[in-house]
C-alpha cells in the first residue's frame, strides 16, 4: 500500500512529466533565472524572505553583476504584458528597512505596472508565511528550501572563502548548503493552484489558472525522474474561516514509522517533541533503523541558537537513554579548512524508498503554525530506487569530501549509513558528530517551555507553566521518562 494518504498526510497526488531536485542555490538561480526569460503568461513568486540585491547567476560572466532587481526590471521592459508578483511575509519585511538599497529597489519596481509585491499577513499573529514557490505559466514550479535572498547562494564545493559568496554590501558570508525541486506536468498545475490560493488569501485577488502554454522547462536541466507520481503536504495553521492543515507533521510520523533500515535527513532544525518521541519508539524496537541527521552547528541568530539549539541538545540527550544499540547521530558538515557550513536543506531519504524535499524544519512551528509546503515521491519501481539511492550517495559524497564511488562501494560494503560516515571521515570536508554542550538554565527554561517554537496559534499565548517540551513522552511512557529526563 501507499504510504501516501490524502486528506490526511499529503494534499493531493499529481504526476510530474520531470521532477529534478536541485542541490544548493548557485544551481537553483540559475535554473530560476532561465524559466523566468521563457515565461509567457505569469509569473508568481512567493516566499518568506525576498531580496532585490542579489546577484542570481555568478557562473556566466556577462550576467555575474546582475541583481535580482535589475533582472525583474529588464524582464518587465522586455515582457510588459507578463505579470511578476511577488508576496513576501509581512513581518519579514522589517529586514529590508536595515538593507541598504533594497527598499529603493522595492519602490523602483513598483513603478513597473506589470510588477506587484505585496506582503502576506493571512496569518495569525506569531506565525510566518515560510513556503518557497515559484511558479511559472502555471506549468512549471518550483518548491522547496531557497528563498530569493542573501547568505543562501553557494556551490556544492562550499569551497574556503569562495569569493561569489559576498552579500551585496561586498561582504562574504559563510558557507550554505540548501535544496529545492523543480517539477512540471499535473504536479506543477497543482503547486500553482496552492500558490494561487495563497496570493488570493494574502492579497483578495482571485488569479486566474492558466491553460494554454508551452512548456518553459529550461535548458541543460536534467530531470531526478520522469513521469513520477508525487505528494504535495502542507501546513497551515487556522485562521479566519480557513481549517488548520497539518499533513507534514502527519507525514513526517509516517515515514519515520515505515523505515526499515535507516532514515537520512538534512534539516536546519530538530526540536519537535512528537518527532523524537517517534524516534524513540522505532528506538525501542529489537532491530530499530539507523537514523542519520545532518543539520548546522548552531542557529543563525542568537534567539535561535538559545532556543532551536539547546531544544535540539535535550531533544538527543532523551533518545540517548533510549538508543542502545547507538543507531541515531546527528551530524554537522564542515569545509576542506574546517569551517561549519549552514544546513538550511529540508531534505528526507528513507531505505532509498521515499525522497521529500521542500520548506519544512522539524520543529513545532513548521508542523502546525507556518505555511509550509512539500513535495515527496515513493519509489514504485527499482529505477526510481536507484535514482533515489544515487541522491542520497551524492549528499553524502559532497558532505564528506568523497567520490560517489566510493561512497557507494562503501555503503553497499557494510549496508549501513553510519559505518559508511564512519569510514569516509577524514580531516577537513567531512561530517562531524555534533558536540553535545549542556544548555544553561536560560536556554533550558526557552526550550523546555517552548516558548520560541510554539506547536499551535493558541500555544503562544498559554501560560508557560501549562505547557512542556516533554508532554508527548510524558503521555506515552510517564514513569519511564520521568527516570530519562531527570537523568537529562
């Protein structure tokens, strides 16, 4: 049977014509940037975070001082008759009154009549609009983890001081490592009708499907699969007359209950309780899987590192009381000189089975409070497993410094995800255990309480005292995990 469910783990079931997943954003903008030359009809944009400053394409000279700005700007000179939208979330529209020229660019664009930027507030107070969709001629989307802004560009070498890697102010910024999926066909009509609902909750205006266009897969694109069957899962928290969707944090709990032998995750963050308390079920288990979870040293900010980190550290402290056979690692990567790169990727592998990519963390906000959007495939045939397979190989290899090859002859050596890592570590670019520091007593209290990562709209405004990160495994097993947490 399907894993897939509809109306309860995922949105809808569509076909893709071609599906590729796109590692990291130097690719991506790329991609972007030549499916917006071919667009006819529309273009809609919807993001958490947008910024006109940056450059899209540093690979080809004669477009490397491009800005994103002066790019919609000549595309809207060129193609009047094409719409851009752009939404933005609206409390994420703060940053740009601190980005020098970026509101100049904003008000510059508005005077193009076939550009809207608006902001979206169809949310409830506390939430954040944080899907990634960009959407072509309704026939082509793309949809996953990269917003069209500063810090995210990179290429898969995350190479020491990459001289591309500067924000628009000239100054570099660390390595980054991201991923995002592009698709068309059926599935690509689909993504366009959820952003199209989101542009008319956000903004009131109704926009019309389109129905006749060419197809504006670009050039030198190869497609992961062809004529592939994927799901869409969302989540959106209730508001006005809208019902609260939550078919990620559904799905997520399948696929860590269906692995057979591991699961592989890149993720920014790991601070769900219902997750871990999934995790620790399969952990209990006489033959449990191995879990590998590949996600940053440390948040970006100093609200998330005191929060999303210190949860994060809590969170694998209780599966360690539960894990004995040592099958669940959480992993940071590292550069050739040994610098920590930023894991923004949403990414699941589960047996070579089931691929998912797209905007959501594992953590309370993304499974019940942000808008959030994935896409996930399931393998139906031993092509698509080696597709799968070939994926996960090349996340590795690029994460350990390693050839494909030899990550592959390894795995299929030993069979196992953590003997492969183990194996393959060497000094410089590789992946390294995360370094487990006891949270103080203020980064204990923030997560233990959840304070910054509530699980619902009316969670936030409960009193603290009356809610726990540790309530689902105290539903489940109260007298057990009283001994674990008090040992943690």
């Amino acid at each position: 049977m399907s894993l897939f469910d509809p109306g309860r783990n995922c949105w809808r079931i569509e076909r893709a014509d071609r599906a590729a997943v796109i590692i990291d954003a130097c690719d991506y903008y790329r991609v972007i940037r030549q499916a917006m030359l071919q667009a006819r009809h529309r273009i809609l944009i919807i993001g958490w975070d947008f910024d006109p400053r940056i450059r899209l394409d540093r690979t080809e000279e004669e477009n490397r001082d491009e800005t994103l700005g002066s790019f919609l700007f000549d595309l809207a000179e060129r193609k009047p008759d094409v719409p851009v939208l752009i939404l933005k979330w609206n409390v994420g529209a703060l940053k740009l009154l601190f980005r020098g020229g970026a509101l100049g660019w904003l008000v510059r664009l508005a005077w193009q009549k076939s550009i809207k930027f608006r902001l979206d507030s169809a949310h409830p107070i506390g939430c954040s609009h944080h899907q990634k969709i960009v959407v072509i001629d309704d026939c082509f989307a793309i949809c996953g983890g990269i917003d069209m802004t500063g810090d995210r560009w990179d290429r898969p070498a995350h190479a020491d001081g990459d001289p591309d890697r500067i924000r628009p102010s000239g100054k570099p910024y660390g390595p980054w490592h991201d991923a995002t999926m592009a698709v068309d066909g059926p599935l690509a009509s689909a993504v366009a009708e959820l952003a199209r609902d989101r542009w008319y909750r956000a903004t009131g205006e109704r926009l019309q499907p389109i129905t006749e266009t060419e197809c504006v897969w670009p050039a030198g694109l190869q497609p992961t699969f062809e004529g592939a069957k994927l799901a869409v899962a969302r989540t959106s928290a209730g508001h006005r007359n809208w019902a609260p969707v939550k078919e990620v944090e559904a799905l997520f709990l399948d696929m860590i209950g269906t692995a057979k032998r591991f699961i592989y995750a890149e993720n920014q963050y790991f601070t769900s309780p219902r997750l871990a308390a999934a995790i620790i079920k399969r952990m209990e288990e006489p033959d449990p899987p191995e879990i590998v979870l590949v996600g940053p040293i440390k948040g970006e900010g100093w609200l998330e590192q005191v929060a999303m980190d210190a949860t994060r550290v809590r969170l694998a402290q209780l599966i360690g009381r539960f894990d004995k056979g040592d099958r669940f690692r959480i992993f940071t990567a590292k550069t050739a000189g040994g610098e920590d790169i930023y894991v923004h990727a949403k990414i699941m592998i589960v047996d070579d089975r089931i691929v998912r990519v797209g905007s959501s963390n594992m953590n309370n906000r993304s499974l019940g409070l942000d808008s959030e959007c994935d896409l996930a495939l399931e393998a139906v045939d031993e092509e698509q497993v080696r597709t799968i397979a070939a994926l996960r190989t090349r996340l590795l290899a690029e994460h350990l410094g390693a050839r494909q090859e030899e990550v592959a002859e390894v795995f299929a050596e030993t069979g196992s995800l953590l003997r492969t890592i183990e194996r393959l570590q060497r000094p410089g670019r590789t992946l390294a255990p995360l370094p487990v520091e006891e949270p103080g007593e203020t980064a204990k209290f923030i997560a233990d309480t959840e304070l910054l990562d509530p699980k619902s709209p009316d969670a936030m405004f409960e009193e603290m005292t009356r809610r726990s990160l540790f309530d689902p495994f105290r539903r489940r097993r109260r007298r057990s995990f009283r001994r674990a947490t008090a040992r943690a």
